[in-house]
C-alpha cells in the first residue's frame, strides 16, 4: 500500500503546477526533505512554490533554493512570514542565482 501511494504522490507532483504549503509550521528539517523530492524529473511543470507563514530559518531556505533553481517550470516563490533572515534571504537568492 505504501509504495501505491508513492506513486500516486509522484504522478500527482508530476502535474502539478503550484504547490501551496502554506501556515503549516513547517522549519528547515521539512524544507530539507521537500527539497530533496523537488527536482527537474519529479516537478517539470512546478510554476508556483508557496511556502508562506512556516517556521522555515536560513539553513531550508539555502536548501530550498539549491533545489528550486533547477526547477524549469518555477516562476514563483512565496516565503513570506518565515524566520528566513537576511543571511537566509541572501543564501537563497543565491542559489536560485547560480541555478537559473
């Protein structure tokens, strides 16, 4: 049964064109594992990644942004209301830099 419904998660990602995680008090240990299954193959139609009012500090959004930026579909990025920081800010611009 799980790994039915793996599959299932996979082809529902697959077509999905904006994810929205929003409020869900989410920190970096969450974030690290999206990023890991965020990737050009599991989400090539991910044009919306909505992550506002999380719990989400420098070291997810560094994460997430290594991820994302290979994203080819992303066009938009929600992380308002994190505790993201202006290191964190700066790291995730900067991944999302050297991935585009």
């Amino acid at each position: 049964a799980a790994s039915a419904i793996g599959a299932l998660q996979a082809k529902l990602l697959a077509k999905a064109e904006v994810l929205y995680l929003c409020d869900e008090e989410w920190g970096d240990k969450e974030a690290e594992v999206l990023a890991a299954g965020l990737t050009p193959a599991t989400a090539p139609k991910l044009e919306q990644v909505l992550l506002s009012g999380n719990c989400i500090g420098a070291a997810g959004a560094a994460t997430l942004g290594g991820a994302l930026a290979l994203l080819p579909a992303l066009t938009e990025l929600d992380v308002s209301g994190n505790r993201i920081g202006d290191a964190g800010g700066a790291a995730l611009v900067r991944a999302l830099a050297a991935g585009s």
